[in-house]
C-alpha cells in the first residue's frame, strides 16, 4: 500500500505509525449503495482487522 494512505485507527492489525500497510483497502458507503451523499460520515473501511 503507498505510503499516501493515512489511516489514524492504532487497533487495526494494518496500522503503522499512522499509515496503512494492508495490500489493499476496501471503503464502503454505511447502508448500502454507492453514494455517500456528500458526507465522509456515511463512510467506512472494511478492511478493518482487529489488532490482537
């Protein structure tokens, strides 16, 4: 993953240092569907992984 992917959630087994190491990245729209409607609320990473 480039360095240009910033990710600020330490309990995530990808995060290092405030950065993302996964080898890709998977961001879907809360609820369903494609659009956000012009809010990075209604956003989140899926390819989230606990960190144990």
């Amino acid at each position: 993953m480039p360095d240009r992917i910033t990710c600020n959630v330490s309990d995530c087994m990808y995060w290092e240092n405030k950065k993302c190491t996964a080898p890709s990245i998977e961001v879907s729209v809360d609820g369903g569907g494609s659009t956000a409607h012009g809010t990075k609320e209604k956003t989140n990473c899926h390819t989230y992984t606990l960190r144990r």
